[in-house]
C-alpha cells in the first residue's frame, strides 16, 4: 500500500461541464487537507461528485476515480 500524506495541503475543484471536450473550466470549490476533501467528495451524491477533482500541493492531480479509491483506505483518518 502506498503512503498518503493525508495532511497535504489541497484544493476541490468542480468541472464546468459546459466547457468543450478538449478544455473545461473549473472553480474551486474550496481547499484543505487530502484527507478533509477526499471525505467531502465520498459524502457527496454521486451526480455531484462526477464533476470533482483535488488538486493537491504540488502539482498532483487527483480524478473521481483515484478519490474514491482513497476514500475506501483504511487510513483515511
């Protein structure tokens, strides 16, 4: 299992789906820790969280897919 550093500094930033295929816009919806995000995501409804991503300090970029799965680790604090 690879380390997470939950207490990254990080953003959550929403997709504006009206963007075209190639570029989309998106606004932050707000920042925090790696940990404090990926739970907000995973409470989300699942319509709503389809346009999220987590920018984490950096320069990492983190989809719904790799969300999700963080937010199944057994270490999420």
């Amino acid at each position: 299992m690879q380390q997470v550093n939950w207490d990254a500094p990080a953003t959550l930033q929403e997709r504006d789906d009206g963007g075209s295929d190639l570029h989309y816009h998106f606004r932050t919806v707000r920042d925090g820790t790696l940990a404090e995000l990926v739970r907000a995501v995973g409470a989300m409804p699942t319509a709503e969280r389809a346009r999220m991503v987590i920018d984490v300090a950096g320069g990492n970029t983190i989809n719904l897919g790799q969300i999700l799965d963080l937010a199944a680790r057994e270490d999420l604090p």
